[in-house]
C-alpha cells in the first residue's frame, strides 16, 4: 500500500486488521496514529517519509510478520507499545 505526498491525515485504528503487506508512506503525513495498523497480520515491510515525526501507541502492536521498517530522519517519538507483539 502507498500513501501518496498528499494525504496530511489518517485516523485511529483506519487500517486495523487489515491484509497489507507493504507499507509505503509518502511525504506530507505528520504522524502515524495510535492502533492505525494494529494487527495487520501479513505486514513485513514499511517505509516512512522523512514527514513522519511520531508514530502513535499501539500502532504496530501485533503485526508478528514485521521485520523490516525503515524508521524516517525527523522521528521525534515513538508511543508505548508501538511495535508490541
């Protein structure tokens, strides 16, 4: 999946136990919010934009098949549980 330069938003728990695989996303998405890819089985791989300086609590929590993710330069903050599995 990619999320285009122009998407400056996207809710909580909005792709939540869903079947992505690869995650791209693009320049302009301040954050990543909390649960926003919670579950997501089938998740190896997410690239982020140097956009992106948070991700939200839980937001990967329980993607088991994560095992690669390109963290962007300006990440100020990671939220508790994150990358829980």
């Amino acid at each position: 999946m990619y999320l285009t330069k122009n998407l400056t938003g996207i809710g909580t728990r909005v792709f939540e136990n869903t079947d992505i695989d690869y995650l791209v996303v693009g320049d302009g998405l301040p954050k990543l919010p909390s649960r926003s890819f919670y579950d997501c089985d089938e998740l190896k791989t997410v690239k982020t934009a140097d956009s992106i300086t948070e991700i939200g609590d839980s937001c990967f929590a329980y993607s088991n098949k994560l095992n690669e993710f390109y963290f962007s330069k300006g990440l100020s903050g990671i939220g508790v549980g994150a990358f829980h599995t």
